[in-house]
C-alpha cells in the first residue's frame, strides 16, 4: 500500500508540472484557437535559460528562476510578433504549421548548443535528505515544486478572474469579433496569451530541470506530453488542464509502477499517454471539460 | 461550336466541365510532360553519376510519392499530419517484418517485390484509415493530435518490441528482375527506374482521384464542410479516405524505401522526418500536384548544401558537437515559416508564373 501512496505522490509531483505547463498551451488556444506545437520547445527553453543564468552567470537560483520567467515572457512576445502577427487572418492551418517549423528552428538552436547533448543537473540549493511522512519519500525539491505549481496556478486563476487584462483575454477567447466592439485590442492579447503561456512554460521548465536534470530528449518528450494532457482535461478548459495534468501524471507513475517489468514491458510511461489521446479523441472528442461544439460532422 | 486551339491557348477558355477536368489543359502541355518523361528515362544513357548522387536522387523520388499523400491530407484535405514518417516506417516495417519472418531471401521478397510494396501501401492505409477515424466526430484540426499520437506509438512500437528488433536495423534481401539478381553495382539504377515507373503511375492515380466525384468533395469539404454537407457529401468519411489514401502512398513510399536502403532502421521514421516532409510539401506548394515534385527535391538539395555547410563548419571550429543534427531542423523550419509567410503557395507557384508568363509571350498583357 505504501507503494501505491508513494506512487501517488510522485504523480502528483510530475502531474502539476503537467498541469502548470498545459495552461500556457491552453492559453494560446483560447484566445487565438491555434495549437501550439512549439510549445514544448517553450518549456525547453526556459528551463536552459534558468540553468544558464544559476550556473553560468552565478544568480542565486530563486532569482534566476524568476528573471528565467521574465526572458520566456519576452521571448514568447516576441516570436508571436515575428512570425505569428503577421498571419493573422490567414487560415489557421498556416499559423499551425508555422509553429510546426518553429518547433523545428528552436529544435535545431538547442542541439547547436552544448545543451542540446549533455546531460546537466541544477546545483542542489535545498536539504537532499527527503521528508518522510509514513514510509512515503517525497524530496524538498518535489515538493518546493509542487507548492509553487500551485501558487502559479491560483495567480493565474485569479488574474483570469479579476484582472482586467485577463478578462479580456477571456473575452476574446469568447468572442473576438464582439471584443473588438468594446475596444480590446485583439492582437495585443494574442501576444500577452503567448507571453503568459512563455511564462508558465519557463516556470515547468524551471521546476522539471530541478527535479529530473535537464536532458534535451528527456524536456523533448515532456513538452509532448502536454499535447495529451490538453486533449484530455479539453482544449479550452484551463481547469481542465489542470485536472488532466494531474491524471496524466498519474496514470505514467502507476505504468511506470506497476506495468513496467511484467509481460516484458518496458518504458510504457511514453506509450500510455498517446493511447489516451486517441481513445479521447475517438469517444469523447472534447476532453473532460472542454466546450462541447453542438454541430456534428 | 469551336472548340479552343489546343495547341495555341493562351489562357483558360473552358465552355464544359469535360474540358475543365481534362489531365493535361493543352497539348503542349502533354507534349512538355512526354519529353519530361523521355528525359528522365534516358538520361543515366548519357551521364554516369556517381553512387552518391544516385542514392540522392532514389531518395527524392521516394519522398516525392510520400509527398503525394501528405499533399493529399494537408493540401487537398485542410488536415496537417505530423506522423507522415510513421506511416511511411509501417510500410518499410512490413516489408523488413515478413523478410524477418520468412528469411531476407525468400522468393516472396525477392521474386514478389511488387506484390509485398503493395501489401505495404495497403498496411499503411490501414493505418491511415485508423488514424483518421476521429475525423467522423471532430471539425477543426484536431486530427492533427491523432497523427502525432500515431508518430510516438510507432516509435515506441519499433524502439522497445523484439520482433521489431528494438529499431536496430532489420534486413531485407536483394530483388530479382528478369535478368537474375540485381547486383551491387546495379542497385541504384535499378530502383531508380522502380521508383520512376512508381511515381509516375501514383502521380496519374493522383491527378485522377482529383478528377472524379471523391477528389472534388475533397477539395469542396476543405474549403467548406458545412456547405459541402449540405451537398450530400459526408465530410468525415471523406476526411477518413483522404487519410486512408495518404497512408497507402506512405506506405508504399516507405517500402520502396526499405528496398533501396536493404533494410528498415528506426531513425529514419522519426518525429523530425515527419516535419521534413511537410517542410516538403509547404515548399513545393500545398494543394498542387507539380509541387509534389518541386518540394521533395528542393529539401533534398537543401539537405546536400546543410550537410556539406556542417561538415565545412566542424573542421574550422574546434567543436565536438555534431553541427548537422542543430543545422538541419534549424533550416527546415526556417524553410516552413518563411515559405508560409512570404510564399504560401510554394515553389508550384514560380513554376505558374513562369508558364503563364510563357504562354502570353511576347504580349504581356
């Protein structure tokens, strides 16, 4: 039964990275319905920029994880202003496959840099002894990432809510043409979705490096994993991919558990998640909490 | 009623839907494409070529029928698949399987080869037909996250299964022709012709889907299911053919693959071949059928000049790093977004331009 628990706990740990990082895509999606493809590249980035600023340029990482958050923020600004502001009106399948290429391009910068092959580790900046709690190991780290997970998650709630900058973004998600009406302007909140998602991304990237090291296939196959996540908990529901960023973590750690080993399976963690997306999309096409379109094909 | 000189057409003077749905507008148009084809088929008479250039060329031609069916799904159907590869690696993978099965010598693989490409593409429809089954439920370009689902399952397929070899490499044997074993120093022209026959037989297949009753709702569902709806057609089952049909060039594509290279590997079927051939099919020209051709030999080339570029680099540059993996999806993805920014129609389209530019010459206007 411990193991159970402890399997539990550290899929709550990876889920609410999930979950922080599914916001920022569906986020993206809301407001401008493009899926973002290089959102795992996102995640990539800010958590290399972290390393960069903690290890390289001697920032205590507190710090550094903040100022992380602030380069993705612009980063994410400004690629939407490059390249996604001049499409707009264009079909969306063009803005889609042009973060398909910008998957590719910032793909192709990380493995230019010494990051894109070595295996890297943050400093350990917390206690290495794990808190124990009934034959349960959770490390400070986890759960230092756990709490700010959370934190970030109900900021966001509350800006969504109550801050006239994220009411807007939600109106636009609604209604873009009765926005514009009432004088939002609809591509300044494009690229505050896509800095915000910059944003969220940089801070899963930050908490993912310290926890499991900074591995580019390892970041490569996290970013991914968000496109399940978002599938599941329905594109448009950002409690959704919360919800579903918790599930997903959990449904890897008890593979990882307890299918692993038995009837020679191996590394199922990576399999299960792509399983789910094409039985949700098969039996319940808009996720768990996703806006349910009422015409049909 | 006069019918339109067929050989002197400066434009397009259609009066029936029978000359409209013509293969070829004009009959220069054909006479150009039967020279084109005289060309390629007599050319290795006239110019040696070494292996490497050889195998270059192979490959273009195999990705050019590839890119008939992602054109099909993103330009014909409005659909971006990002699992190409992985429908191209289930046909290689069902050639290199029965070789694994039955012996790499097995007359099936080596008399039959024909027979087993097919069986290939229609692996690879299958496929195609599952992958695009959530297309009867869905609008909007969610079918996007299914095929790449698809790309990682077969990934972790062919990377952690036994009979897959762990995605080390599997063989598959040499082929007979009538003239007995293709040797060594035969193989490359042989498939060169193999591919040739291939692409210009699925190329007319294609045109010709494009011209009957399921090409037209294709195109008529793309650009707007609900009125196509409205018009009898069943969007999702028409989205769930063009997938099917996509798979079965896929497959096909990647078993003549298998042939060429004399076996299946994994790392050829992976998420960042899937973007190579769609940077393919955006640069040639979504939605046009010359583009499939233009697009698969422009990023080949382009792969050429990256790869020597990278090689130029590491000898100047005290880096251990290998410079090709960073530079090539770098300048593929570069190539996408520029193309959709600045040329969304392609490389099909210069090649419109400069025949219509052809066609009113010397009256410009």
């Amino acid at each position: 039964m411990t193991y159970f628990f402890q399997l539990v706990v550290s899929g709550i740990v990876v889920g609410s990275i999930y979950a922080l990082a599914a916001i920022g895509f569906v986020l993206i999606y809301k407001s401008s319905r493009v899926l973002n493809l290089a959102h795992g590249q996102l995640i990539a980035a800010g958590a290399y920029i972290t390393y960069t600023l903690t290890v390289y340029c001697h920032i205590p990482i507190y710090v550094s994880f903040v100022l992380s958050m602030i380069l993705t923020f612009f980063l994410a600004m400004s690629v939407e202003r490059i390249f996604l502001r001049r499409l707009i009106g264009e079909p969306i399948i063009s803005v889609i496959m042009v973060t398909i290429g910008l998957m590719s391009i910032i793909d192709g910068v990380i493995y230019l840099t010494p990051f894109g092959s070595e295996n890297l580790s943050f400093p350990s900046f917390m206690p290495s002894q794990p808190v124990v709690f009934q034959g349960i190991y959770i490390s400070y780290t986890q759960l230092a990432g756990v709490l700010i997970t959370f934190l970030l998650i109900g900021v966001f709630s509350w800006f969504f809510r109550k801050s006239t900058v994220g009411i807007s973004m939600r109106a636009v998600s609604d209604d873009q043409m009765a926005s514009m009406s009432i004088g939002i302007s609809v591509p300044r909140v494009f690229g505050l979705a896509w800095a915000t998602a910059g944003l969220t991304a940089a801070a899963a990237g930050g908490i993912l490096g310290n926890i499991v090291g900074l591995n580019f296939d390892t970041l490569h196959a996290f970013g991914i994993i968000v496109f399940p996540v978002v599938i599941l908990g329905g594109l448009d529901s950002l409690p959704g991919a919360v919800v579903a960023g918790i599930i997903m973590g959990l449904i890897q750690q008890f593979a990882s558990g307890y299918l692993d080993g038995n009837w020679g399976l191996s590394g199922t963690a990576s399999l299960l998640p792509y399983i789910v997306l094409l039985v949700i999309l098969l039996f319940k096409p808009h996720g768990l909490f996703g806006t349910h379109e009422i015409e049909r094909v | 009623m006069m019918s339109a000189n067929r050989w002197m057409a400066t434009g397009n003077y259609f009066t029936t839907y029978r000359q409209e749905q013509r293969i070829f507008a004009t009959h220069v148009d054909r006479l150009i494409f039967a020279l084109f084809l005289v060309v390629l088929f007599s050319w290795p008479y006239f110019i040696e070529l070494s292996t490497k250039y050889m195998l270059v060329i192979d490959n273009i031609l195999i990705a050019v029928i590839a890119v008939y069916g992602l054109n099909l799904i993103t330009g014909f159907a409005g659909q971006i698949s990002v699992g190409h590869a992985a429908f191209m690696g289930v046909g290689a993978y069902t050639v290199a399987s029965v070789a694994g099965v039955i012996g790499d010598r097995h007359v099936l693989i080596t008399h039959a080869w024909p027979l087993m490409i097919l069986l290939s593409g229609f692996m690879g429809a299958a496929m195609g037909l599952i992958v695009g089954l959530p297309a009867l439920r869905l609008r909007h370009l969610y079918l996007l996250m299914a095929t790449l689902s698809f790309q990682l399952i077969f990934q972790w397929v062919i990377g952690s299964m036994e009979f897959f070899n762990q995605g080390q490499f599997m063989y598959v044997g040499r082929v007979h022709w009538f003239s007995g074993q293709v040797s060594r120093s035969q193989h490359y022209m042989f498939w060169y012709y193999a591919l040739l026959v291939t692409v210009v037989v699925c190329g007319l297949g294609f045109r010709n889907i494009l011209r009957t009753r399921y090409g037209r709702s294709l195109v008529a569902v793309r650009d707007n299911d609900r009125a196509a709806d409205a018009m009898g057609m069943h969007p999702g089952f028409t989205k769930v053919f063009a997938f099917g049909l996509a798979g079965f060039f896929a497959g096909i594509a990647g078993a003549l693959q298998a042939y060429l290279n004399r076996g299946a590997g994994f790392e050829t079927f992976t998420l960042h071949e899937s973007i190579q051939y769609l940077a393919m099919t955006i640069v040639g020209g979504l939605g046009q059928l010359t583009g499939c051709i233009f697009g698969p030999a422009a990023i080949r080339l382009l792969d050429l000049q990256v790869e020597s570029l990278a090689r130029w680099a590491g000898e100047i540059l005290p880096s251990s790093l290998d410079l090709a993996t960073g530079l090539r999806p770098l300048s593929f993805g570069l190539v996408i977004v520029l193309f959709l920014i600045f040329e969304p129609r392609g490389i099909a389209n210069w090649w419109r331009i400069m025949r219509s530019y052809v066609k009113l010459w010397p009256f410009r206007y």
